[in-house]
C-alpha cells in the first residue's frame, strides 16, 4: 500500500489518469440516468397554431437531397403555407467545414435556430475519422440527438413482394454511441471505450415499440441482444424488456441474439415472422441498414428521430464524400429523404398527406420507375426525380395508379 505523501510509481500514472476521466464519465451519467428518468409530456402538434419545419441541408450530398425533399413538401403544404399554419426555415451552417472550424459537432448558431422549430428535416452529415485532417469532434447526429433528447430512431422496411414489413426501434442515445467520443488511450498500447445502458433509457425505447405493436394492430415485438456474452448492459437491457411486455399480454414477444438475427433476416422463410423490433444504438445502426439493403439500399430508407417534445427526419446513408468527390452529387438519390419526409407528416398528425406522399413515391421509386437515380450519369439527376414526384403528386390519379400496382 503507498504511504500518504509518496510518489505515485511513474508506471502507474496512465492508469490513474485514466481512472480520474472514468470517474467523471461515470458521474455525467449518473446525473443523465436522473434526468431521463422523470416524466416528460409528449407535445401535441394540434395544438400549435403554427407548425415550424426546419430543413438542413448538411454537407456531401445533403444539399441536393434536401433541396427536392423540401420541394415536394412545398407542393403538399402549399394550403398550409399560404395560410401560415406551417412555416419551412432552411437553416444554414451543418456543413463539416463551419463543424471543423469551430471544433464542435453542432455550432450554437445552428442550435438556437434548431430550438425555433418543432421538427426537423436534415440531409446527411460527415463526421471525421481518424486520419481525415479534421477535428475529431462527435456526429452532428449524435449532438442533436442529445440536445433533444431523440431516444427513438424508428425505421420502417418494406417489400411487399417478399412478405416483408418491419418497423425496427432503435434506442439512439445509449450504447457504444454516448460516449463514443470519450474513449480513453490508457496507453499508448491500450484503448478503452465504454457502453452504457440505462434502466430508464431502455424502458422508454422498448414501452414505444410495444405501444406501435398495439396502435398499429401488430402481434410480434422481437428484442434483439447480445445478453448472452455482453452480460451487464444487453443483459438490462433484455430483463427490462420483460417487465414490459408484462404490460402487453396480448402481445407476443421473443428474445434474439443479434448475430443470429442478423442471419435470419435473410432467410426468406423466417424473415416474414419479425413485425417490431427493438435493439440497442449499435446494433440497431447496423441491422437497419442491412435490412434497407433488402428494401433496395440504403439510399431508399428513411428514418425517425422521436423525442417528447421534438423530432428529427433523415435519411440512414451519409454524406457520400466520395459522390461529391467525383462530382457526381447532382445524381444522388433524394428518395431516402422524401421517405423521411412521409415520417415527418405522419408524427405532426397529417395522415393524409403522409399517405400521398408515401404513394408517389412507391409510384415513382418502386412501381413505375419512368425515371430511375443511380448515382451517375446514365440516370436521372436529383432534379429531374424530384420533378416526378410533383407530377405524381398533382395527378388525381395518382391512388389509382398506386392501387393498380398494389393488385398486380
């Protein structure tokens, strides 16, 4: 034991300063584990006399993507504008450039003006990685996310044809990802970095994928883990999630190692069981987009960041800096944005626009396919598609096209 006074011995002073920055992890967590754990009123969008949609355009590809996913909302919106019932704010500054200039993933300029509105449509951000010359500063997505305390990241996948029709619940606040900033090079041989799962977090996560089962008339939640080998923290996560479905009798529920499940959602016999699915941050991250990948990529899918009291409507691919790099930007796919726009109508209570716009776009995008992006050249620019989106949605025939296909 070292006697009061002495010298720590030089070898062990990585380790204490390592313990030091544990310590204040641990007591940041602490404190967020109390603050989640009090109840929040949920914001009744029909109570506002005027809705506020932010659109950030982000960097790489965002911009064009963004610019027709706003386009086709000006057209659906148009009464509502015109009578100032809804308000769109294009908000500037989300670029990597003005990130890495100012060393912070979410500018305060950008914030405040994100605070104005009551949701948020963005298109795709870069986050540096090792090596890239760039401040090594958080995801935008991840800064925004606690900012509003986004917990849900909900992703739909459809096909039809094979029987597929997930909604897969991802927790967005947790996981690998809180602190994936904050990870500690003990040494320079040793690397740690840290999960955390919460029992209030997790609740909140797995009590909405089991509320949507029963709005929504489905039977079947799968809960995806790692608990057999991640002990601690999958291991709560899943012993939570059996308190819960206590509260959902008529609702089945089954447990899934991630690795397994990950399998069987390309098993063309099994796939067709799984309804909802909940899972942590990580895994969730990665099985939506092999599950978009059966969609058509992950430049079809859309994607839902839900909190009580905001929300925040993306696409799940990134910023493609290698697109922009070969100049090729005017070509990227805007669906996956527009699919987050069908989201976005939907949580402000607009059904039916929601619903039209979701058949254009299966018109366009899935059925028809009279213009098709393929991110070069030989396809359509973003322009042009978003142009047959507002055809589609000026056609007053447009749900008997969509019902046509639905039948064929």
């Amino acid at each position: 034991m070292q006697k009061a006074g002495a010298a720590m011995p030089e070898r062990d002073l990585p380790f204490e300063a390592a313990i030091d920055r544990f310590r204040g992890l641990l007591k940041e967590q602490a404190e967020r584990v109390e603050r989640i754990g009090k109840p929040t009123e949920w914001l009744d969008y029909a109570t506002l006399d005027r809705l506020v949609i932010g659109v950030v355009g982000g960097d790489g590809i965002g911009p064009t993507i963004a610019k027709e996913a706003k386009k086709v909302l000006e057209v659906l919106l148009s009464g509502e504008l015109k009578s100032g019932r809804v308000e769109i704010r294009e908000i500037q500054g989300l670029t990597i450039e003005n990130r890495a200039k100012q060393s912070k993933p979410l500018p305060d300029e950008v914030l405040e003006e994100i605070k104005k509105c009551h949701v948020l449509l963005k298109g795709p951000t870069t986050t540096p990685d090792e090596g890239s010359g760039l401040p090594n500063i958080e995801s935008a997505n991840i800064a925004i996310r606690k900012a509003f305390d986004l917990f849900a990241n909900v992703r739909p996948v459809k096909v039809p044809s094979q029987g597929i029709d997930w909604v897969f619940f991802r927790e967005n606040t947790e996981g690998e990802y809180v602190l994936g900033s904050k990870g500690i090079m003990v040494t320079p041989d040793l690397a740690v970095d840290f999960k955390v799962v919460t029992r209030p977090g997790s609740q909140r996560i797995i009590r909405l994928a089991f509320e949507h089962a029963r709005k929504t008339g489905r039977r079947r939640v799968t809960v995806v883990t790692k608990a057999n080998i991640i002990k601690t923290t999958d291991g709560l996560f899943l012993e939570t999630a059996k308190k819960v479905a206590k509260d959902f009798p008529e609702i089945n529920w089954d447990g899934w190692y991630v690795d397994v499940f990950t399998a069987k959602l390309i098993d063309e016999k099994r796939r067709r069981e799984f309804e909802v699915v909940v899972l942590p941050n990580l895994y969730g991250d990665i099985v939506t987009d092999e599950a978009a990948e059966l969609q058509g990529g992950v430049g079809t899918a859309g994607s839902a960041n839900i909190g009580a009291r905001f929300g925040m409507f993306e696409a799940i691919h990134g910023s493609a800096p290698r697109m922009v790099a070969e100049g090729r930007e005017e070509y990227a796919d805007p669906l996956s944005l527009m699919r987050a726009g069908v989201m976005l109508l939907e949580h402000v209570g607009m059904l039916e626009k929601s619903r039209r716009l979701s058949m254009a776009l299966d018109v366009c995008g899935v059925y028809e396919q009279r213009l098709k992006v393929t991110g070069r050249a030989d396809g359509a620019k973003a322009s042009q598609f978003g142009d047959y989106v507002v055809s589609a949605l000026s056609d007053p025939r447009l749900e008997e096209r969509w019902v046509a296909h639905q039948k064929g």
